[in-house]
C-alpha cells in the first residue's frame, strides 16, 4: 500500500509498498528500538498520537491500514502492540455510533480478548449493581501491559456472546504466570486470565460483537500487519541486490544475476497484488459496501491471500539469498520468524471453506459477494459453468 488514494498518486515504477506517515514518526521511532512493546505503548498512548489515530470505517480505513503495514515492515512486534489497541478503539466507537450507550475509552494501552480456544470462555452475570464475568479467557497478549481491554463471554444459562470492556487492574482480574517460549514475536507475552466477579460494562448487545461490520473489518487489519512483515523479508532481497548492482558498478563485484533479479520481480508482484487487494478493500470499506456478510467474504479472500504471499515471499527470498540473512542477519531471521508466527492468525482451509460456501449459498445475488464469478442459468446465458 502506498500514500495517497488511487486517484491522486501517479504512477510510479518501483515497488508499491508502504510508506511512513510522518505524522506517526514516534511510533516507527519506537518500533526499531530495543524496547518495543513499551516504547511503542508510550508514543501510541501519548495524546498528540492518540488524538489523530485512524479508525476504520470513518473514512480513514485506508490510512489505518498504512499506518499498520508501515510498523508491520518495521517491527512485526510493534506493530502487534498497536494492532489490537486500534481495534478495540474501532468496536467502541462502532458500538457508540450505534447508540449502545458505550463507555469511553480508558486511558493506556488497549487490548482485544475474543478467543475461545477449546471452547473456554467467561460467563457474565448481571446483578443489582451492574454486569461481573467470572472464568478463564486464553490467549491474551499483552495482559499484563493493557489497562483494559474488550473481552467477550458468554451470558450465563445461554449461548449468547456478548463484548464488555474490563479493566485489567481492576479487582477480580488475576493473570497466568507468562509462558510464551515461542522465538517469533517473542516481545509479545501471552497470558490467560481468570476473572472472580470482575466488574464489566458492556459493549453493544447480545451478539452484536460477531455480527457488527467491524469484526470482518478488524481481520483484514491484521492482513495489513502480515503484509507489512512481508516487505520487511522483500526488503532483505532488494538490498542485496542493491548492494551487488553498486559493487559491479565500481568493479568490485560482479552484479545481480538473472535469477536474483527474476526473484525480485516475482516479491514485487506479490506484495503488489497484496498491497492492492488491501487498498480496494479499505474503499469499499469507506464506501459502506461491507456490512457483516459481504464484510465476512471480502475478509476471507484479504486474509487468504495476504498469507498466501506472505509465505511465498519468504520462500522466494530464502531461495534468492541463501543461508546468509537467516544465519548473518538478525533482524531478517527476526522478521522470518515473526511472520510465521503471526500469519497464524489466519485459519488457511477452514476460512478458505468459509469463504467457498458463502460463495455458494451467495451465488451471483450481489456483485462483491460473487465478485467476478458469474454462475450459468443465474445471469450467465450463453456461458457454461462459471468463469473468473
């Protein structure tokens, strides 16, 4: 993704990847320093940044998912501190906007807890002075530096799902002993957290955090982090390029060959098909054209094929450079390492299945449901089977 919209960026060779609003320069400053998860909490949190963060939806999707991939191709690690933070300021103010009566924002860093990882989630209760959860919720990053963050649970004696905001600091809130031995993002702790009576207030109705358009639009943010990882692994293959086309040119060394240099148009593709699938998706966004369903569709095909060209950029730039960066180079084995844990997120064939039946069941009812398949016998006449 580059700066700009479609209509006032011209055309440019060279790679279309992100670049650095420098509105946002503490925050990449933070990025690349030792301390990430706290030096990039601060200057997230500090008000100059905090009053100009974008939201999707508002009109500024796209400038949302710049400033994610722009961190992402700095620091997988920052950028995963920044990520939830703008989530769960997106679902308040979606929540607010839809006259639910929600809370603020607290001040501090902000997370988002919707696992339900082996069917383990907290149960609500509402009592006379207000609604308290009680449980575990697995799967926390970050727990222990967030002042609060959304967490859904179940209601209690229903399978209904509902969001509230905790506070983290607040009683009733203990945290599991960190244990994250995971090498990719390893700045990122993951805890579990048990709630006994913690106070909560609620985030919209009953339902409303799965159905609200913003859930599918939280998912193609973090594609946009993903992306930004792969740039930073294109990058390690550009620059050694670089690097040798210098050499020849002082007669050093002899320059790139016709392979390293195929395997840097091929990484260029990729993250131009993927810096494009997500820009098209920020405007629809923008437009109002994802609301849930069609907002669920469009986030499988992102999600799927941002983590599709994440993988084969690490592959190809692997080829490309050999074992160098990954053994010379800390910050590209660090990069590597980071994406591949990161880009987990992403449920491979159960949303590309998803994405399949709700393709079905859609048929060509609405243009960005179907996209461009047209299915003969339904607007087809004249054409077998269907076509791209």
């Amino acid at each position: 993704m580059s700066a700009g919209t479609a209509s006032d960026t011209p055309h440019r060779p060279g790679p279309l990847w992100p670049v650095e609003d420098p509105a946002f320069a503490p925050l990449f400053e933070a990025a690349s320093g030792d301390d990430v998860v706290s030096g990039v909490s601060a200057a997230l949190t500090a008000p100059e940044t905090a009053r100009s963060l974008p939201l999707v939806g508002d009109g500024r999707t796209r400038a949302q998912w710049e400033l994610l991939a722009a961190l992402g191709a700095r620091s997988l690690s920052g950028a995963r501190v920044v990520e939830p933070h703008l989530d769960a300021l997106g679902i308040l103010a979606q929540a607010h906007e839809a006259g639910h009566g929600t809370p603020a924002p607290p001040r501090g860093l902000l997370g988002v807890y919707a696992s339900e990882s082996g069917g383990v989630t907290p149960e609500a209760h509402e009592g006379s002075s207000g609604w308290t959860l009680s449980g575990d919720k697995p799967w926390c990053s970050l727990a222990g530096e967030c002042e609060a963050a959304v967490v859904t649970a179940r209601i209690a004696g229903t399978e209904r799902r509902r969001a509230f905001l905790v506070g983290l600091r607040d009683r009733g809130v203990q945290q599991s002993s960190a244990a994250w031995p995971a090498l990719g993002l390893a700045p990122i702790t993951t805890l579990s957290l048990a709630f006994d009576e913690a106070p909560a207030r609620p985030v919209g109705p009953d339902g409303w955090y799965l159905e609200r358009p913003g859930f599918a639009w939280g998912g193609m943010g973090v594609a946009a982090v993903w992306f930004g990882g792969a740039v930073r692994i294109g990058r390690t293959l550009r620059n050694q390029l670089r690097r040798r086309s210098q050499g020849a040119r002082r007669g050093s060394s002899q320059g790139p060959d016709q392979i390293g240099l195929a395997a840097l148009g091929r990484v260029d593709r990729l993250l131009h098909a993927a810096a494009t699938v997500l820009s098209q998706a920020a405007a629809a966004v923008d437009a109002g054209e994802l609301d849930h369903a069609p907002g669920m569709t469009e986030a499988d095909r992102v999600r799927g094929t941002v983590a599709a060209v994440c993988a084969e950029v690490i592959d190809v730039v692997s080829r490309a450079t050999g074992p160098g960066p990954l053994t010379g180079d800390a910050g590209h084995a660090r990069a590597v390492a980071d994406l591949q844990v990161y880009v987990r997120q992403h449920h491979a064939e159960r949303d590309d299945a998803r994405l399949g039946a709700a393709l079905l069941e859609a048929g060509p009812r609405a243009a960005r449901d179907g996209a461009a398949w047209d299915v003969a016998g339904e607007g087809g006449a004249g054409r077998e089977g269907v076509r791209w």
